[in-house]
C-alpha cells in the first residue's frame, strides 16, 4: 500500500468543502470535472431501462448491444475499427488503466509514463511492481513529449508506454508527427501502448488524431475511453477499453474478481449516448472554448504567470516560476486567501514544478471572480 498513490483534486476538494462547510465561499476549479448536466435523452434512458427491469448482474466485459455500440460509434467517428469481442465496459474509464497495468506490469518492468501526467499511472504503475519512468513534457515544446527523448529512455526492460492526449493536466496535444514517430518506435522496441483518450472530443484546435491510426498499432494498443468527460458522465462510472486480442480474457478475469459487471441500467444509458445527437457534445465544447479564452487571457494579464493555449481538454497549467514560491505553497494560499481551490503542478509529477493547474469547467462568471482574487493575493506576496 505504500507504493500506490492518490489524486491530488480529491484531497483538494474534500479541503474546500470543510471550508465551505464551515461558511467560506471557494470556487472551484480544481476538480476535472463537465458542470453540465448529463443530456436528458441519456437521464431517460437509464430510467427506462430501470422500469425496464435492468436491475440484474450482466455479464463481465458489458452486455453485447453496448459493445456493438461502442465498435460502431468508434468506426462511425472515424477513430477505429475493432471487433465488439474487443471491448470492455468499466464503472469508469479509471478500471481500464488500473487493470491493464495489473494484467502487463510486474517487478522488473518499466513503464514510461508522462511527467506532468495524470497521477494514476505513476501511482498504479508503483503498485503493480513495476518502475515508472517519466518522460518530460516540457512547456517550451507546448507540453508535448519530445519523440527523441522517448526513444532514449526505452530499454529491454520497458513493458508499456502510457500516452494521453489531449492531455491531463496541460491541454496539449500529439501532433500527427509526434504520433507517427511514437508508432514507430512502439513497433520497433515491441511496445504495448496505453493510449488515454478520454478528452478525444474536447478539442479546439484541428481534430483527435491517434495512435491507433498507425499500421501495427491497433494490435498493440489499449484504447481508453469513456462517458465522464465527452458526455458529463463523471458520476455514472462508465468507461470502456479497446484491448488487443490477448488481454480481452485477462482483463475480464480482473473485472470479475473485482466489480463483477457495470451497472446494467447505466449502460443501457451509455447506448443512448453513442447513439443520441451529437448537439450536447458540442455545445459544451463551444461553451467550453468560450472559458478557455477567458482564462488564459486572465491568467496572461497577472504579473509572473503566464499560460500557453491548450488545445483540449479543461484544463490550463500556467507557470508561476517567476513568483518564486512552490506550486504547493501557491495551491494552498490560493484556496486559504484567494477562496480558489485549484491544484500544485506538481500532483501531476516532479516535472509539474513552478505550475498550477486550473480546470476550467466553471462559469464564465466563476472564472472572473477566481481570476481578480489570484491577482490580488499574489499581487500581496
Ligand atoms: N484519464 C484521464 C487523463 C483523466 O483525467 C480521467 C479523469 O479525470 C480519467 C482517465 C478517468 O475517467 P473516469 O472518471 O471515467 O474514471
């Protein structure tokens, strides 16, 4: 237990909400989470299929009209083509990463996983034995790891490479380019690749591209994926993983031996969100473009920040070097002073140093309000 790790944004916002608890007013902008609420056509189809009667265990990887949805949906998006054998249905998109790693990685592997990243893989990789080794994401190369350097850090040893993109905590995104050179180095070294796809559809910049648009790479890559971000689904816990042929039995033993199944009447729901319009979708992405604007703009007007464009996701991760305090001393007067939960750079990884991460998935309102209370504290220090 003492090599697995937590989530920084859980600890954060159980803090914020004992303070509100105890009448203070905080804004939150730590937590990744959409404000939106869930379409109703999905709200209603989970309360149909609970009149319905889908209140049973169904089997293990999803039931079969799910899979199919998911296979056609990727297909239809024109993301992948894959077999509905291949995919497994989680509560959440989390269980995919949890037991892809438990299903590869033991003492003796090593997993290259991104510095900033989201706090998981380093935690699940320690956990599983196996040796996370960070490859920098660095601000002067917008956030996107360097191919180069990638290829550096392989070695006989080297089980899995972790990839997410648009990424979690900076808003970056792989270029076709980057993706064509990782590919290649996947299939040279024999690399099986995590491929975190969660913000796929929040993007603002050009279109997702993957790395499951590589010859060879379908067969070695684990596609993850899942209703919390695209369609305001954090609560429902549904997800689903892409698997290459010879982890579908494994990972559906670690499903029975850990949640059995996910729950019936919400994936009946998941259906009719793959199926549904599309509207919602963008709707929260154009709202979500509009804060985007507003918050890197803010954050480039206060002295000693200064914040690059994301491209996806709701997040922006600017730097505060020039202010000279540490990323955790900043988080916590911002809360304490500013009333802004917001999250240390560096609960994403030693690389996170000298940077905050806001989400931005608050109002616009919300977002002025948190903007005028960071100036005024650090214009204090
Ligand atoms: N992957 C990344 C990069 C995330 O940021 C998150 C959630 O914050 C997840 C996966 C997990 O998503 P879920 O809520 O579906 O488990």
């Amino acid at each position: 237990m003492g090599r697995l790790g937590t989530e920084s944004a859980f600890e954060v916002l159980a803090r914020a909400r004992a303070m509100e608890a105890e009448g203070r007013a905080i804004i939150h902008l730590e937590i990744g989470e959409p404000d939106f609420d869930t379409p109703e056509h999905i709200r209603d189809a989970a309360k149909a299929a609970l009149d319905a009667g889908h209140t049973h265990y169904v089997p293990a990887p999803g039931i079969l009209p799910l899979r199919e949805a998911v296979a056609d949906f990727l297909e239809r998006t024109g993301r992948l083509r894959t077999d509905p054998g291949r995919v497994i249905v989680t509560p959440g998109a989390k269980p995919i990463m949890f037991f892809t790693i438990l299903a590869l990685c033991e003492e003796g592997d090593e997993v290259i996983l991104p510095d900033p990243g989201f706090p998981m893989y380093q935690s699940i990789v320690a956990f599983s034995g196996a040796r996370p080794v960070p490859v920098p994401l660095r601000e002067r190369n917008g956030f996107r790891l360097d191919p180069r350097e990638l290829a550096s850090l392989v070695t006989e040893r080297t089980r899995l490479l972790i990839l997410s993109s648009p990424h979690n905590p900076c808003g970056s995104a792989l270029t076709h380019e980057d993706l064509e050179a990782i590919a290649a180095l996947a299939i040279e070294r024999d690399l099986i690749v995590l491929a975190d796809e969660i913000y796929w559809a929040i993007r603002y910049e050009g279109s997702h591209t993957s790395i499951l648009d590589f010859d060879g790479m379908p067969e070695r890559t684990v596609l993850l994926d899942g209703w919390s971000k695209t369609f305001a689904m954090t609560g429902w816990r549904l997800g689903f993983g892409v698997f290459p042929p010879a982890l579908v039995e494994p990972v559906t033993r670690l499903v029975v031996n850990s949640v059995s199944c996910t729950s019936a009447h919400g994936q009946h729901a998941a259906i009719a969100a793959l199926t549904g319009p599309w509207e919602p979708v963008e709707r929260m992405v154009a709202e979500l473009r509009r804060r985007r604007e507003v918050i890197v703009d803010g954050l480039n007007r206060i002295p000693g920040l200064h914040c690059l464009r994301p491209e996806g996701a709701f997040y922006v991760f600017p730097s505060i070097a020039e202010l000279g305090l540490p990323a955790s001393e900043a988080e916590r007067l911002l809360l304490r002073r500013a009333g802004v939960a917001c999250l240390a750079g560096t609960g994403f990884g030693a690389g996170g140093e000298g940077f905050l991460r806001f989400s931005y998935a608050n109002s616009v309102e919300s977002i002025r309000l948190a903007l005028n209370a960071i100036q005024a504290t650090f214009a204090d220090l």
